[in-house]
C-alpha cells in the first residue's frame, strides 16, 4: 500500500504528465454557421419596400358618412327623375336656387361628394329649359316685361324648392330654404 501512494504521487508529480488541453479560437464562424445564420437583407428590403408603398385605409360607410362622404351608389341615379336629381343637388348645396330665377352652380359649399359631370350638364339643361320658358311666356303675355315674368315665375317656384335647399336671398345672400 505504501508503494501505491508513491506511485500516486510520483505520477502526479511529474511535470512531463500532466499538461492542459490545446484551446483553439477561432475568430470567425465556420462555413456551416454562416449558413444557418443566415442573411436576412432580402427579407429586410422586401419589408421596407412594403413600408414605403402607400396603400388606401379601407373605411366602412359608416365611417365614410360621419366623415360627410356619401358612398357612390352601385348604379348611378336609377329611379330618379331630373327633379329628384336638382333636388339632391339643392339639399347638398352643389346647387343653389339663384334669386334671377336660374340655377347656380355653387361648389364650395358642396356637402357630401362632389358634382359630376352629368349633374353639371342637367344644371345647364334646367336653365336652358327655364329661359325657353320665359320666351314662351313674353308670347302668351306680350304686355309683360321679362323681367315682371321672372319674377312672378320665380316666387311660384320659390314655394315648391325642397326643404333644407340651397336659394339665394334678395340681399344676394345663400342660405337654406326653411320650412
């Protein structure tokens, strides 16, 4: 037993025995960690060009109503008569009620949506159709000046413009019809 604890502490002791392991670094990853690493530059292009491109905020009707946009109806003015159109047209103040008795087109006071061109045109086929009127009325009455027509002409007409319509007062001031 003696020889033993020798024998540990001779092979313990001996310099040429016990030595530490080699450690190696390395200073860069292997090929294979570079794979699974990955890059990830596409994905990152792919999503700042995602960020940049501008796309419209869906909005419910809802939503486009209490913003005072009416939505645009599937199929553009069916059931409506001219009359209902220049109606619509007053009641939104695209159109006001003039106090010559013509229709004027007044845009920037336009509530929900805008003119188009079809509601410009009817604007100038009304007018076209009232003077053509007025001429007729000068035949029936040629004792009357034009200007006595038209206004007798227009305070009948002033009654029968939809409520909440946008007419032109004596004073040239806009406003809506009361009633």
């Amino acid at each position: 037993m003696k020889h033993r604890g020798l024998l540990l502490l001779a092979t313990l002791a001996a310099p040429g025995c016990l030595r530490a392991p080699e450690i190696v670094m390395v200073d860069r990853a292997t090929a294979l960690e570079e794979q699974a690493s990955g890059s990830f530059k596409d994905v990152e292009q792919r999503l700042a060009r995602a960020g940049m491109s501008p796309t419209p905020v869906p909005l419910t009707p809802n939503q486009l109503e209490e913003l005072g946009i009416q939505p645009t109806p599937l199929v553009e003015n069916i059931g409506k008569t001219p009359a209902d159109r220049v109606d619509d047209l007053l009641r939104r103040h695209c159109v006001g009620e003039g106090k010559d008795g013509l229709l004027v087109v007044t845009r920037r006071q336009c509530q929900a949506g805008r003119m188009s061109s079809d509601d410009v045109a009817l604007v100038e086929r009304v007018n076209r159709s009232r003077m053509q009127l007025w001429q007729w009325m000068r035949t029936v009455r040629p004792g009357v000046s034009e200007a006595a027509l038209r206004q007798g002409w227009q305070q009948a007409h002033a009654e029968g413009v939809v409520c909440g319509g946008w007419v032109e007062a004596g004073d040239g001031t806009w406003g809506e019809k009361k009633c």
